[in-house]
C-alpha cells in the first residue's frame, strides 16, 4: 500500500512506467536463498523475467547465479556482476555467434535441447580448443496445468530432447570429444501453483537420473527449471511466494546422490510482486452496449501479459475515492486484444486518476516494445522516491 506523499510524487514521473518495490525484492530473494540454502540448493535467476540493470545487480548482489536464454542476456549477466561459472545458457535455438561469446566466457553450462545443437557446440568448441560443459535438456511430458502458452515440458512442446530422441542422441555423443555431458535439464512450464506438478517432476528427474548413470554417464549436476507461481489476484495476501513449500517438494520427491547439484532458475516468483505498471486515465466513455470503458497511457506495449495470455493483473485506482463502477480497461494501442481487464470494480475513474496494475515486475518491462513507436517504459525505484 503506497502512501499519501509516495503517491504524490508518483505525479512527478512521466506515466506509464514501472515502479519496483527494492524492500520488497531483497525479502523476497533473501527468503528465497534462505530456503534453498537448506538443501544446498543453487538458485540461478531467470532473467528473462525482468532485465533491469540495477534489478540484476542487486540479485548477482545477493549471490545468485544466472540464467540466460541468449548471448545478450549472458553479457548482460556478466556486465551486471554475476560470475560466469555460475551462468547456465538455455535456449532452444542459439546462434553460432552466441554459443562462441558463452564459449569463452567459460559459463557454468549450456542447456542444450537437439543433436544439431550438441554438434555444433562441439564443433565450435574445437575450434576455440575448449571443452563444454553440457547439461542435456529433457522434455519429460508433464502437464504443469497453466495457460498453455506457457507450458513448456509437454510431448507437443518445441523444448527439450523428447524420449523418443533419447536412444538416438546419447548414441552419438561418444563422438562429440569438445562437449562433457555433465548435467540434466528440466523446465516444464511458468505460474505453476499446484505444488504436486513439481512431485511428478521429481519422478521424471529420478528417472532420467538413474537411466543416464545406467548408461554410463557421471552426472555431477541436476537443473529442474523454474515455474512456481505468484499470486496475481490478490498479490498483498501473498508478497512473497511461498518457498519453503517449494523447496520442500524437492527435498522430498528428489531422489539423488548427495554429491549432485540441484539448481533452480527462478523468474516470476523472485521478481512479479515487486513491480507495478503506474499508467494515467486519459479518457473515459461507454461502449455501444453500455459498458463503461477507462483508456489509460499504458497499453500491451508496456505489459504485454493480458494480450497475449488473456492474463489478469489487479489493478488499483490510486488517487480516485468515489463510489464504484464497473471499467473496461483498455491501452492506447490499435489492437483490440490491447485490453488490461473487464468488468472491473474500481473507484469512479476520471481524467488524471493514477492507476497501479500489479504484480507486473516479471514479464513486464522484459517484452515492452515499440510498436506504435510507443518509448519504452522508464523505471522507478522505491528507494529514489
Ligand atoms: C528454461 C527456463 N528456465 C527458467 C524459466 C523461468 O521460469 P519462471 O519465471 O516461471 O520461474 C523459464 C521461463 O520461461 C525458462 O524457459
């Protein structure tokens, strides 16, 4: 809840723009390591969620790892502090120019998803006379029960070694002298809430484990991804996911050597509830079936999420106290699916009313683009207001 005089000033910044919570960050990736660290697990963090420089360095700060899903998000890690022995580069499709950059940049491992990849990142190595660690990304078919835009870890999904391919893959690796198959690799979806996916993937991950030792390999290391989910609806309930329950689940589904490392890629949870889209009402009007509709500054090119997941945020009227009425929200964008919420009760809506839209810090400013010519949003930071 922001008060009074943080509001005001909030009508200092040129609107839209994100406003992140910095007390909130740091309790919520202290509380995050603090439970991991119970089971020496290793957090590595996804930033593809949110690549704010000065969100990174408090993150790399903190003593986590990265991980990366392009050559550019590997620089930045590094640019941003963390070490690159504890970057992992995942990625269904990497460039040569990438896999070079991360070559030499000796990176902890590259998640690697198909032959073709596994051959040319042994080429390319043999050329740069190094030897890659390799963690082999399996897609274990499990349903995570999510928006089906982002599962990732089903039969039909693009990512991952599919079982089928199995056999075929490990057939050829004897050849591949430039990469070490150190590691398995699982991600099998995002804004997963029900904790018993994670149990099914336990059983997966013990499996594959013990298929591969049969088969000869020394797995030293074992990534299960990321996917737990934050509370959108009512984010205050719930600031700070619950991690001890999730880590939890591992600890107890996971059945491995205790010389093995298990490490997470954490996202959404470490970074959602400490950033919300602050937009202004511009318009207000009625539609031709008589619904009221509040345009606002922010649109799908800031928060891209509703459009393209038909993703709910809660969103709350900052500066209006009247009664309340029910508001189609919608963006500036040429785009009717440039809507941020339906049948919404908020405080009467007027021109200049400041409205937060929450639990917007993962997935937010990460996919703002341009379109429209729209500037990319700006970041505020709770500790400069
Ligand atoms: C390979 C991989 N790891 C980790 C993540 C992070 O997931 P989340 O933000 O749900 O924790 C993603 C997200 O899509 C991913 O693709």
């Amino acid at each position: 809840m922001l008060s009074r005089e943080v509001k005001e000033r909030l009508r200092e910044y040129e609107t839209p723009f994100y406003l992140y919570d910095m007390e909130l960050l740091r309790r919520t990736v202290e509380c995050a390591l603090r439970e991991a660290d119970r089971y020496g697990y290793r957090l590595h963090y996804a930033m593809k969620a949110n690549n704010d420089r000065r969100i990174m360095e408090f993150i790399a700060s903190c003593g986590m790892g990265a991980d990366c899903v392009s050559g550019n998000e590997v620089r930045r890690a590094i640019e941003t502090g963390f070490a690159p022995k504890d970057i992992v580069y995942a990625g269904v499709g990497k460039k040569d120019s990438e896999i070079i950059y991360a070559l030499r940049q000796g990176i902890f491992a590259f998640n690697c998803e198909s032959k073709n990849e596994l051959v040319v990142i042994d080429a390319l190595a043999r050329e740069l006379g190094v030897v890659a660690d390799v963690a082999l990304r399996i897609n274990p078919d499990i349903d995570p029960h999510t928006h089906s835009y982002i599962t990732t870890g089903l039969s039909e999904n693009k990512f991952g070694i599919s079982p089928r391919e199995i056999t075929d893959v490990v057939g050829m690796l004897g050849d591949l002298r430039n990469i070490d198959i150190m590691g398995l690799h699982f991600h099998i979806g995002s804004q997963i809430t029900d904790l018993g996916v994670f149990a099914e993937l336990c059983r997966k991950v013990n499996a594959s484990y013990r298929w591969f030792t049969e088969e000869g390999f020394r797995i030293t290391d074992v990534n299960v991804g990321g996917g737990l989910g934050v509370d959108y609806d009512v984010p205050e309930m719930h600031p700070v996911p619950d991690f001890a329950a999730y880590f939890a689940v591992f600890a107890q589904g996971l059945d491995l050597p205790a010389s093995v490392g298990v490490h997470f890629e954490l996202g959404r949870s470490l970074v959602a509830q400490c950033g919300e889209l602050i937009s202004t009402v511009l318009f207000t009007k009625v539609s031709g079936l008589g619904d009221d509709i509040a345009l606002i500054d922010a649109s799908m090119t800031e928060l891209l999420r509703p459009a393209l997941y038909h993703s709910r945020h809660a969103i709350e009227n900052l500066t209006g106290t009247g009664p309340e009425r029910a508001y189609t929200i919608g963006g500036t964008v040429c785009e009717s699916s440039d809507i941020f919420a339906r049948d919404l009760s908020l405080p009467e809506l007027r021109r200049g009313d400041l409205l937060s839209i929450k639990t917007a810090g993962a997935y937010g400013a990460a996919m703002a683009s341009r379109y429209n010519l729209h500037d990319l949003p700006q970041a505020v930071f709770s500790d400069e207001l």
